[in-house]
DNA sequence: CGTGATATTGACAAGTCTCAACCTGTGTGG
DNA sequence: CCACACAGGTTGAGACTTGTCAATATCACG
C-alpha cells in the first residue's frame, strides 16, 4: 500500500551504521496479540491494514478495550518503558513497526506520528465522554455510528467484534450491550441481519441518541 | 472576564534561527476559560504552571472532565478544524501557545509534544480503564493516587477542584464522590482535613483499592 | 444432526443516581 | 464582634439503570 512504500523510501540510510532494518513489516491472523501489557517497550507499532484493539486489564481480570485502531492509527506507547496497553487483532492486519529512536531521527515520521496521536488523543476524549456520562442505548448508538464510515448510508456494517469484546470497549457487560442491540431493532433504528450484521435505518435518530458528536 | 491578565511574546527565545515569535505566554487567573470547544481551533497550548482541565459537553449538558493537566501537558486539540474540548484553568495558569505551523517547521518542539502525547495517550487509557470498569470507591482511590506525587507521603495533599468536577472527571455525580470520600475516611484510608484538604494514611489499602496500577 | 461457541432473554440483586434535607465554613454587613 | 447569607459539602430514602446468574436460542462446523 500507500503507506508501505513511503516507509521504505523515507527509512533509506537515515542511518548507515545501523545494519538492522528499522522498519518491519508483519502480517497477523485474525484473532492474534500483538503484544502484551507490561512487555518492555521497545519498539513504536502503526497499523497498515485491518482493526487492532487495545486493552487494559485490571489485577482481578475486568479488563477495558481502551481503543479501537484502524489504518495509519499508532500503538505500543508506554509511560515508563513498559507497554501501557496489549494489542490484538481484530481481523487479518499488516502492521508496522519503527525503532523509538527514530522518532528523533526523522522529522518526517514524528510529524506524521504527530499527527496520528492529536487524532487519537480527540478520539479518546470523546471515549471518555462516552465511558463517563452516556446510558448503555447512547453508548452502543455511539459506536455503531463510530464505525459507520461517513459514505456508507444504506450499506451493511459488520462488526468484528463479539459482544463481549463490545462490551469491554463501552465499559458495559455483554448482556447489556445484547439488551440495547435489541432496543435499538424494536425501535427501529436499526436492523440485525446476523449477530454481527447490522444495518441502520435510522440515521437521524442514532445521531441524536450518540450526542451528535 | 478575567482571564487574560498580560501576554509577553518570545521572552526566551531558544531557538534564534526562528526570526518570527512563534511562542506567546499567557497569564491565567483560577478558574478562567482558556478556550471552547468547537472554536476553531488556531494554535496549539501548552501548560507552563500551574493546573488546567479539559471538558466536554453533551448537548443536554451533561458534562465530562475529559483530562487534567500540569506542567508540560499539552491541549488545543482538534480532530477537525475546531477545537473538541474546552479548557479551564483549575489555579493560576501560565500557558504557552504555538501556531500550529511551527509543528512542522521545528523538529525540536515537535518531538516534545510528540513525547508528551505519548504520556498524555497512556494517562487516557489508564482513565478509559477507571470510567469503564472500576466502582465508585476504586475511581475516587485512583483519583486521590493520581493527584499524589511519587514523593510526598505523609504531607497533605490539596485539591483544587469541587466535588462536582471531581464527579464530572470521573464519570460520577457529586454526591457519589461525597459518598466515596467517606466511606474512604470511615475505613482509615485518608483523613479529610478540610472538603479540599485530603491526608493518604493507608497508601496500600488505596493502591490496592485503585489497582495498582 | 449433534456440538460448542456466541447471543438473547428473564428474574432478581446491587450500585449509583435523584431529590431533598441538613450541615459547615467563609465572608459580609450591621 | 456577632448574625446572617451563601456556596459548597454531607447524608438519607427511594427510584432506576445496569450487573449477575441462569435458562434458552441461534449459528457455524464437523
């Protein structure tokens, strides 16, 4: 892709010396952790193709999806020099990874780093406002409309993600997620083709009960 | 309105290759708007002194405290071209600001910020974490750790924020947080001096309580 | 056609919110 | 110097949303 190319031609010999490659490629299975919380933080990650969530756990086992990724979205950020966060793979995905040292190496990959993170900072900013203040119908109305691309009207949208997996994401439990699922079909805002198909009628609608964020 | 008591422009000027002032300090009283969502969004800011919060509202106006933030931390985001929260400062403030440009054209601030989204990226995930799936009593231990420094154990620790914006940062109403700082005095964990002075006794019990994390 | 994983639905429990009353401390004016 | 007023904080009772536990349904797959 796009991406891939840039990357290979902007990491050329910013540093002849190193004789390891500082850009990796890596193809993952759907379904597949990428790394895990609490791992030394070596190496900065972006997603080149496919959906990556990332999660925290708490010592008892309740765990939090933090974020959903997509193309061009970073990872592997650490406070300390511990990963913050595990990823996995939600479906089939190409990742790439750069050394941290190349962010101060290359100006050119910090400022699309940069970037990256301002749009992700305001995506969490708007998770939290979710997490902290909306009901369970605003919450799953939110994420539906959050993985609506702006051009897909009438289509279907698949979820690749099972309802526990939702759950963890909208900081409920999956019985409730199950419950406005079919709140949202009784009302009729949307429709459930299968578990993981759904359709939404009702644009308008969902847009209201999400905020209109 | 209050806010804007003096600006300097430039005052030290750190990089001389850059003719233009870029930089601008602001002076802030406590509680002074510093700007508001869905402005557009002009420069980006920086905390110098002192302690600010970012919020965003539901059309209903339901509130969420989406960050808070000290010296160094970063806001003026925007996913668009407005900015997607407010900002207020909790004391008196200085704050810096740069044209959004600059990012672009000073590799040496843009690999601060970039440093500084990591941290503020992470401190949103351990906070997604909190509203997502911690109790109200976790939420308030979490709160009280967050607000302690590494190196203060015994001294006294003073907030600078009422109950309600306590609540709205931690997706909580007031009367919950009132709850939950009770409930922590009556097990031992803390002493309340005065409502906005909190002494940590039992700093295990808490980090216990707050997940350790 | 079973079998296992995932999803839905129901009944009840628990935690948090809502509304209301009351308390505390700070500052002001008589 | 005291009394009062006001803003913020605490506490209580009951309602409501969501969580928990359990039974049943649906779908993909061998």
């Amino acid at each position: 892709m796009r991406q891939i190319i840039e990357e290979r031609t902007g990491s050329h010999s910013r540093h002849p010396a190193s004789s390891e490659p500082h850009i990796a490629h890596m193809r993952f299975t759907a379904h597949a952790t990428v790394l895990h919380e609490g791992d030394p933080a070596r190496r900065i990650m972006e997603v080149v193709e496919g959906a990556v969530m990332l999660t925290k756990l708490l010592p008892d086992g309740r765990r939090q999806v933090v974020e959903l990724l997509g193309p061009g979205d970073v990872f592997g950020l650490a406070a300390c020099d511990v990963y913050a966060c595990s990823a996995e793979t939600l479906t089939a995905a190409i990742i790439t990874t750069h050394e941290r040292g190349a962010l101060d190496r290359d100006p050119t990959l910090a400022a699309r780093l940069l970037r990256r993170f301002e749009a992700q900072l305001c995506a969490m900013h708007s998770h939290a406002l979710v997490l902290g203040r909306m009901s369970a119908l605003e919450r799953v109305a939110f994420f539906l409309l959050r993985l609506t691309p702006e051009s897909v009207v009438g289509s279907t949208l698949h979820l690749s993600m099972t309802r526990q997996e939702i759950a963890d994401f909208l900081g409920l439990t999956l019985e409730t997620v199950s419950r406005a699922f079919s709140e949202l079909k009784r009302r009729g805002l949307v429709a459930l083709l299968r578990a993981d198909e759904v359709k939404i009628h009702d644009h308008g609608s969902m847009r209201r009960l999400a905020g209109a964020a």
